[in-house]
C-alpha cells in the first residue's frame, strides 16, 4: 500500500470525536481524492502531514519543541517523506528527529486532525498543512535539540508554557484523555 493509500484508509476508518473533526475527515478524504500527490510538499496549496505529541514514560508531562521559525512552542512534526511508508512512521520519524529520543511507542489511531495555515510552504498562499496528529510515549527521556527548533523542554500536560495556541493545547489534551482512557464526547448521532 501506498502512504497515499494508507492515509486514505486511516481516516475512512477513524471516528471523528466531535462535528468539527469531521468536517475536517471529509476534507481530508477529499482532498486525497482529489490529489494524488496529497501527501507531497510539492501538492500546493495544501497538504497533508503528520505530527505527534510526545508524552513521558508516566504519562504527566507531554514534550514541545520552540520551533525556529515560527517561535511558539509545538509538538513535533512535519512533511511526509518518500520513505514513509505510513502516516504512523512519518509521525514517529519526525518524532525522532525532532526530539533526539531513541524510541516512541505511538497509537496508530489518530487523535485529532488540525487544518492550520503555513506561511512559508509553497508558492501558492494561502496554504495549509493538513495535519494528522498522533500520541506517542517516549521509553526514556533523554532529549537533543534538532536544527529546527531553539529550545526543546518537558511541559507538566496541566502546565503548559505561556503563548501555547489552542490547537496544542487541544491536541495535549486530547492525547491525555487517550491515555488515561477517559472517553472523548460521543459523536453526533448519523455519524458512522
């Protein structure tokens, strides 16, 4: 199977927690449909990624990265590769080389989905990274900052630095519940 391929099957099968994330799944599914290169940096002007938020061996503190560009702090992630093979190894290989750690455990199962605006990514603006976001545990925390980024810090989940945007927030959030096994919302009723 192909990332396309696989990222397509992904979200078909994904249950969106709540009618935003849906309207984005459909989006998404569009979108590949539409694009055969939707998982390249080269499909303008959008495309998918992945992305993953890293917690600690005991669940309480979730690592972010104070991306060089963009000066506010994130989750690891980024562009899909011509090696990955799914969205689950672009997360985990962006987690890895981001973050200077030796293995992440991640979920397979998506935790949200983030359409969000990129200013310096293709000719075309606007232009949006559509960003499939995963959860995963580190198995040690020892860490090294990467060329993209200026500072790489352990955040306690309930603590997170000031100026974080909503979205990471959410996402640290949600992957909490995801770990602690708390249920997201109930999806509208008609939802598949």
């Amino acid at each position: 199977m192909t990332l396309h391929g696989d990222a397509y099957d992904v979200l078909a099968r994904w249950t969106a927690p709540d009618d935003e994330q849906e309207r984005l799944r459909l989006l998404y599914l569009a979108h590949l449909d539409a694009h055969p290169d939707a998982m390249s940096r080269s499909c303008h002007p959008d495309h998918l990624t992945a992305s993953l938020v890293i917690v600690s061996p005991d669940r309480s503190r979730v690592l972010l990265t104070l991306h060089r560009i963009i000066k506010r702090w994130l989750q690891t992630g980024g562009h899909c590769e011509p090696g990955d093979a799914t969205l689950v190894e672009a997360a985990r290989r962006e987690g890895l080389e981001e973050s200077g750690l030796r293995t992440i455990s991640v979920d397979p199962e998506p935790v949200l989905l983030s359409r969000h605006e990129v200013p310096s990514c293709g000719p075309i603006r606007p232009s949006h990274h559509l960003d499939v976001q995963f959860v995963g545990i580190a198995t040690d925390e020892l860490i090294a900052i990467s060329d993209e980024s200026d500072d790489l810090a352990w955040f306690d989940v309930d603590d997170l630095p000031d100026g974080t945007d909503q979205s990471v927030r959410d996402l640290t959030a949600a992957a909490t519940r995801r770990l602690r096994g708390i249920p997201s919302p109930s999806p509208s009723p008609g939802r598949r």
